[in-house]
C-alpha cells in the first residue's frame, strides 16, 4: 500500500470520533468481521488508527478505497461543510430513464478529458442521492486528498447540492461534468447555502409543513361587563389571545420543524423623491439599503415572536415566505420593496 494512502486513511480515521470508530469501518465494508475483532478500540486513537492501517494494507487498499471511508465519514457529518445548492435544466419537459453506470461513466469522461490528475469516487445511497467525491491535482501534480470537492445528487431531480473545495477554478469543470452525465443542458447557483444539507434538501424538495397565506388579525371585541367580571375577562381575552396567536402561528409556519437557515439578507431599492427645486439630487439614483437577519436558527426564531409578544400575530409574509423565496429564488430584484436576497449558513 502506498505510504500516502496510508497515512490518509490514518488520519481520516483520527477524525471519527473514538465510539463511532468500528461502526464507520463497518459501514465501510473494506475490512471483514475477522480483521474488525482484532481490534482495540479502547485505546487511543492514534494507536486505533495504526492497527487499522496494519490491517488495510494486508487488504492492499488503494486511494479509491480510502475515498469511499472519506464519504462515510462526510455523509454522517455533512454539517461540517457548507453546501450550496445548484439547478440544472432542460431544454423540453421530456424524463428520462436514469441509468446510474452511464452517469459515472459520462461524468468520469467529462471531468478527466479536461484534468487527468483527478480522483473520481461514488457512493450511493438509499434516498437515491449520490456521492461524489473529487480530488483534484494539476498536470504535474497528484490530486490532493485532503481538499476535495463533494455532490450529492438526487436521480430524477434538477438539484445538486455541492461543496467545493478551496480550488475555486475547479467548480466550472465540476458543474459542466455533472451536466453532462445528468443530460442537462444548464447549471446555475441558487444563492442558497447552509451547513445543513437536510435543510437545504427540505426546502429545494418542498419536504416541510410550512404554509405561505397572508391572515388579518381580528382585533378583540369589546364587551359590556360588570366590574366585579374584570379580571375574569381579561384572563379569558389573554387566554382567547393566546389561542388565537397559537392557531395563526401553527397556520404559517405548520407543526414540523422548521428548516435550518442561519442568515437572511433583504434587498431595499426604492427611488429617492424630493422636490425638484430644491435640486437635492443631480442624478436619478434609486436609495439601496441591505437589512440582515440572522440567529442560530432563524426559522424557529421568527417562529417564536408571536408567542413571545414580540410581533403581532402573523407575522409578515415577508418574513415567513423566506423558505419559498429561497427556493424560487434567482437575482429576484424589485424596487420599493424588501425582498430576500441571499440565504447564508456560513
């Protein structure tokens, strides 16, 4: 085995935690149950990682074995990259079988016509996405292992979700690559990015509870009472309240859990109005203004402010229709309104 494919696989190794060690190995398949009960996995982790690289090289393992460890470990703590989202196109409406050995075949062909030093390695899944892991050199060097870039792509969707690795210039040969093997005809960024793939997944793949109507507040009625009643009513107008601001809240953001998003960015450009003898401005300049939010979880928080008091219930659909914008989402520009403009998760 080669001495750089050994250390590799030690240090991926290194990187899984020490209780999660042998169900990963397992999960990748490359060492038997025999070789497995040999190990010590309560020992340290650097020890852990030698005895397993003992083992790989009686089993003469190879790069793309070592790429597939890669994946496992990246699937399980894909919240460890940010992924950005990406839709592909088609000139008609037409659907196609989807035939998985000629996607790789295509996509191998397409990358390595324009790079030969690359490493190609896929896995797939039960959800019908598919991995794939790129490792990238140059003409005159091997691809380097420790930055590759990663797809995951759905069969029969017009979605990729990818994370690139630092090599920027290498993204173009990744898009056209999987536009090729996927017979697509166009690619873009959908400006939506998250370290949450599932995330990203619910809301390109509309797969959460959250409606989009706009409702009207009804303001509460007065009553004519005795004032010996007072607190009796105003305990059953809070509570009236409460269940109003419950049932409108549950209407919008639905039961499910909301996707994870991190930053919203609104766009304001809205044209400037003053009195022309005043003569304020020289040039018709529209007055732009960029309004960010951000929070940990910036669904569940919008989510929260009815029931906290902190906004009236509901909330502004431009605030609650931030998942359907991402989703619709492209350079979306309109003057003297907010709209989102960018969906971040750094």
């Amino acid at each position: 085995m080669d001495e750089t494919v050994a250390e590799y696989i030690r240090r991926t190794v290194l990187k899984i935690p020490r209780d999660e060690i042998k169900m990963m190995l397992q999960k990748w398949g490359f060492l038997s149950e025999a070789q497995l009960q040999t190990l010590n996995f309560h020992q340290v982790k650097d020890n852990i990682s030698q005895d397993v690289v003992q083992l790989c090289e009686e089993n003469s393992a190879d790069i793309k074995q070592a790429a597939v460890l890669d994946i496992i470990y990246n699937h399980i703590y894909h919240n460890k990259r940010i992924w950005s989202v990406y839709q592909m196109k088609k000139t008609g409406e037409e659907l196609e079988y989807f035939d998985l050995t000629d996607f790789k075949k295509k996509f191998k062909k397409r990358l390595r016509s324009a790079l030969k030093n690359v490493t190609i390695t896929f896995k797939e899944y039960e959800d019908n996405a598919i991995w794939i892991r790129v490792a990238w050199g140059t003409p005159s060097r091997k691809p380097n292992q420790y930055k590759p870039s990663y797809v995951v792509y759905h069969s029969q969707t017009p979605y990729a979700f990818i994370s690139a690795s630092v090599l920027k210039s290498n993204l173009p040969l990744l898009c056209q690559a999987l536009v090729v093997a996927s017979n697509y005809h166009d690619i873009r960024e959908m400006e939506l990015r998250s370290h949450s793939l599932n995330s990203l997944k619910d809301i390109v793949f509309k797969r959460y509870s959250q409606n989009f109507q706009t409702y009207c507040p009804k303001p509460l009625q007065e009553k004519n009472v005795e004032p010996a009643s007072v607190d009796l009513r105003i305990v059953q107008e809070n509570r009236s309240e409460k269940e109003r601001i419950q049932r409108l809240n549950q209407e919008v953001f639905g039961d499910g859990p909301q996707p994870i998003l991190e930053f919203a960015h609104y766009r304001l450009e809205t044209m400037f109005k003053s009195d022309r003898k005043m003569d304020v401005l020289d040039k018709k300049e529209p007055f732009r203004c960029l309004v960010k939010f951000s929070s940990p979880h910036l669904l569940e928080s919008l989510k929260s402010l009815a029931p906290a008091g902190m906004a009236d219930a509901p909330l502004s659909p431009l605030l609650t229709c931030i998942p359907q914008k991402a989703r619709n989402y492209f350079r979306i520009r309109e003057k003297k309104g907010l709209f989102p403009e960018t969906f971040v998760s750094p």
